[in-house]
C-alpha cells in the first residue's frame, strides 16, 4: 500500500490528537488518583484506635508516638510532593519533546551554572526543612527528667523482669510467655493456632502502670542483647548486658488499656516468644495494684510460707523464677531436677523457659 504525504500528514496530526488526549493530561489523572488514595490511606490511619490500619504507622497513644506519627507525615507527603514534580515533568518531557512529533534535541545546553545552584539549593532547604523537627523529636526522647514512677527492666532469655522503684517500690516479678501460646506453638502440638487469643504476644503477668504518669524505664540484660518495643508508645530500646539505656513515655488519660509489643532483637532461639505487654490503669486503680502486690509479697516471705512444701512457698515468684537472685544456690538453680511430681518440679516446669520446657 502506497502511503502519500497528505495521508502521512493526516497520520501524525491524529496521533498527535491521540496524544494530547491521552498523553499528560492521563498522567496527571494517574498522579491525582494516586494522591486521593493516599489520603483515603491517612484518613483512615487517623481513627481513634490506637492500632495501625496496615497501611501506616500506628498513632500511638503517647505524646511521643504522635509527634513520630506527625514527623512521618511530614517527610511522606515532602517525598510525594517531590515524586509529583520529578515523575511529572518526565512524563510532560517524554510526551511533549518525542522524536515522533519532530522534537530534535538541543545540544547548545552542556552546562548551566544557575542549574546547578538551583538543584544544590532546593534539595539543601528540603533537607533542613526535614531535620529541625527530627531533631528536636530526638532530643525530647532522651528528656528522662521529672519522670514520676522508674521501672528497671531486664531481659533474659526468654523473659522480662520488672522492678519498680518510686511509687511502686517493693514490686518485682517476672514476665513470660502465657502458657496458652506456650502449648500451642510446639511441633506436633494440635492446638490450632488461630484460636488462641493473642497468640504469642500474650504474657503471664504484664506490666503494669498508670496513665498521666511520665514512666521511665532503665533497660539492661542478664545475658544477650533484647530490645523492648511497644509500638503504640513509640518506645523501642536495646536492653544491653552491662549497659543501662533509658526510656520514657506517657500514656495519655483515657487511654487506659492493654498495649503489646514484642522483643525486637535477635536474641538467640525461640527470640520470637518473648512478648511485652503493658496494662494501662488509672492512677487509682494503680495504687491498688500496687498495694495488693505488696501485700502478697509480704504474704510469701512471712515465716509460715517459708515452711518447705507450703503452698506460699510454692507460689513464691522469687523462688520460682529460674536464674533470679532468690533461685542462686537452689537445686534447679545447680542444674538438680527436682523430685518428679512434686509442687516445686510442677512450678519449675511452668517457670521455665519456653526451649527449656520444649527439650523437656
């Protein structure tokens, strides 16, 4: 087929009718549909929970998560700002400038001096624009001052202590993984997981504080290298051996709840059972709590629990926990088993952690 040049001309001038209907303009459509599901995702990462919806960081419910929160927004929506302008004008260039429409490049343009000032300048301020409230962000996470109740923190394979100090000297227990989770993820156990509340982030005994309350926690270790996370407190901080890092947060009133977390460092085998879960209560009913662990405390060390084979002696948290101070010298702290069937195997049994009781 002969092809003349009126219908060659008739060919491009459609094209270039195609073009200018669906070349930019279907660009700057995709971009705006883009833009629209982002904020679709924001929104929806702005409801009260105090969870993540999937698609974003959590809000958290402490001053600090939120101001996170805030500063990743920020740098999100400078990149999407960025991505519109540099996509944009290459799509507008690809389109616009083609070879098919009879672009010929200009090659007078080798260097620019204005150019390279403008794309040093731009990028510098963007970068400044980013840094001023990082900055001050991490200054107020390491502002330990005027903090009202102080936790020490140890981790252990695979397990936390809590020992509080202030308002709640005297407590002092061990966290492990719940027993539920415990059963449920060993070979060949039958359990279905799916069915299990809170599988494997849930714990025996929680950590508990008040809300309104500036807590501090002073992280260490008695053996590797753990790291205690609670994303909705926008708290996350290696617990070191030999080392103690801090780490504060406040949980806003009325937010009182249960709020979980896990490990986040590789901490050896069966790192992934070592959760953290945190009870929010009012300051009043905190002070009840504490008074009721002080008094069951008091209960076990009296001089009739510290008879053996009493049931006291047997519910003794610091008896019980393998490798705390109370435990050095005793039997199971030497390596000894204990007497099969007696109270105190079925406690350490239920005390041990959780590869310890799968070798078993």
């Amino acid at each position: 087929m002969r092809v003349t040049r009126a219908s060659a001309d008739h060919c491009v001038s459609r094209r270039r009718g195609i073009d200018r209907r669906g070349g930019f303009p279907a660009a700057v459509a995709l971009f705006a549909a883009a833009l629209a599901a982002a904020c679709l995702i924001e929104t929806a990462a702005a409801n009260p929970s105090n969870t993540s919806n999937g698609y974003n960081l959590p809000i958290g419910v402490t001053a600090l998560s939120q101001s996170m929160y805030a500063l990743h927004m920020e740098v999100f929506w400078i990149c999407v700002g960025i991505a519109v302008v540099v996509f944009g004008v290459m799509i507008y260039s690809l389109v616009k400038f083609r070879r098919s429409v009879g672009a010929v490049p200009d090659t007078t343009m080798v260097h620019s001096t204005k150019v390279e000032i403008v794309w040093t300048i731009v990028p510098v301020i963007i970068l400044v624009v980013m840094a001023v409230p990082a900055a001050d962000l991490i200054l107020k996470q390491e502002d330990t001052r005027n903090s009202e109740l102080s936790i020490r923190v140890t981790g252990y394979q695979w397990k936390w202590e809590y020992r509080y100090m202030d308002a709640g000297e005297g407590v002092d227990f061990f966290s492990t993984l719940k027993q539920e989770s415990n059963f449920a993820r060993q070979l060949d156990s039958g359990i279905d997981v799916t069915k299990v509340d809170n599988y494997l982030l849930d714990v025996d005994k929680p950590m508990v504080i008040p809300s309104g309350t500036k807590v501090r926690l002073l992280l260490t270790s008695m053996d590797v290298i753990h790291a205690w996370w609670v994303p909705d407190f926008g708290a996350k901080r290696s617990a070191v051996p030999g080392f103690v890092n801090e780490l504060w947060f406040k949980v806003d009133a009325g937010k009182e709840g249960i709020y979980r977390g896990q490990c986040a460092a590789l901490c050896g085998r069966d790192h992934g059972f070592m959760p953290v879960v945190v009870d929010v209560r009012t300051p009043d009913d905190f002070k009840k709590w504490v008074e009721e662990q002080k008094a069951a405390a008091k209960q076990a060390s009296s001089p009739a629990a510290a008879a053996v084979g009493s049931p006291a002696a047997v519910e003794s948290p610091a008896a019980a926990a393998v490798g705390s101070p109370a435990a050095v010298g005793s039997p199971a702290a030497a390596g000894l088993p204990a007497a099969a069937g007696s109270p105190a195997a079925a406690k350490a049994s239920s005390t041990l952690p959780p590869t310890a009781q799968v070798l078993n």
